[in-house]
C-alpha cells in the first residue's frame, strides 16, 4: 500500500519534529530511548520514514505504530519487516487501535501499552477523516498515557475562526458529503478539548498545503 500524501508531507513534518519536537524531549546525558505512539499510522510511510530519520540522528528511540484499519496494519506490518533496525532506533509488531471517547477500545493493545511511559504521540491527518468521538479519544488516551512533560503533535487541515483557505472549505464539503461524521475541524473545539484534557496548545506551526501541526504538551 502507497500514500502519496504521505511522502509529500514526510518532510515537512520531520523537519518539526528534528527542530521543534525532540530537543524539547531528549535531556543532556540521558541515553534511554523515547517511546512514541503513532495513532493512525496508515500504511506505515511516516513510521519507518521518521525511526530512520532519528537512526541517522543518533536518538535512541522505541517506537509504536497503530491503525485501526486491517489492510493499513498488513501495510504497516510488511514495511516494519523491511526496516533494517538499528540498536538504538527500533519499531514494534504494528497494533490495532480503534479509538472512542474514552480511549483506546482493543482490550489487548491496552494490555499491550500499559506499562510503557510515552513521551510522544503522534496522530497525523485522523482528526477530520473519523468521527468526533476518535478526536475525544486521542486526548483521553494523551491524558492517560503521556509523560508529564510530554508532547501530542497532530497534523492536518483546520478551520480558524470558524474558516479556512477555500480549497480546505472544498475539502470539508466533500468530507461531509462522503460521512456526515467527518470534517474539517474548528482549531479552537479542538484546543478546549485538549485544555479539558490538561493539555495546553504550545505551538501552532503553519504546513504546506494549508495544514497546520498542533504541539500540545501535557
């Protein structure tokens, strides 16, 4: 499985976590790696795309990708067994992680996850491309497994003020047409959910392609 979108963004979306992300993450001296959860992976370009790129970068770094969807985790699970692991950068067997309002819903990715201390999340292009329960659900799931101290980053098309660039008012109205449960999301129900959740919005960070990433810090 290929995401043309995917590759397009990879770059961008490294260069924020190379500049903006991980300094705020990794301390002088302490060589343990960091355990990020990748929600909504899809068919797996950014994962090994970013576990490489911190390979080349010397971080040590465990990382967890997840998708709800069967044939993304058949993706994701054949690009993991290409990866050439290094001993310091390293991806996990892919997990099924559907979310609701309360969380993760698959009892065995919950046992899967329970005893790791996260310190970063990523959800990259889910928010309006599910319903708004799985919104709700990725800021329980931040409130409940993320470090103190620990960064959620998103990535994806957003409404400010109640607007956006028109190409993304285009691309709500098809969403909408496609599942009244998508959409393009208002930023600031997006932020109060994240603030309910003790998760305070630290950096807004304009994309190409009228996206933006979101760095929440819990």
């Amino acid at each position: 499985m290929e995401s043309p979108s995917a590759e397009r963004n990879k770059d961008p979306i490294w260069s924020v976590l190379e500049s903006t992300v991980l300094p705020s993450l990794i301390a002088d001296g302490d060589s343990s790696p960091l355990n990020v959860l990748e929600v909504a992976a899809g068919c797996g370009v950014h994962s090994t795309y970013f576990v490489q790129k911190m390979a080349e970068n010397n971080i040590a770094v465990q990382w967890y990708p997840t998708d709800p969807d069967e044939p993304s985790l058949i993706s994701l699970q054949e690009r993991v067994k290409e990866y050439a692991a290094s001993d310091k950068a390293q991806i996990s067997n892919p997990l099924k992680l559907t979310l609701d309002e309360e969380g993760i819903m698959e009892s065995g990715t919950k046992d899967a996850l329970a005893n790791q201390t996260i310190n970063l999340m990523m959800c990259m292009n889910m928010i309006h491309i599910s319903p708004w329960s799985a919104t709700l659900g990725l800021f329980e799931l931040a409130s409940q497994r993320l470090h103190s101290g620990g960064i959620l980053m998103t990535y994806g098309p957003y409404k400010v003020n109640g607007t956006a660039a028109p190409s993304n008012l285009q691309f709500d109205d098809n969403l909408r047409a496609r599942n009244t449960d998508w959409g393009v999301r208002d930023l600031e129900r997006v932020q109060a959910v994240a603030e309910d959740k003790h998760l305070k919005l630290s950096k807004t960070i304009q994309m190409p392609a009228n996206n933006l990433c979101l760095i929440f810090i819990r």
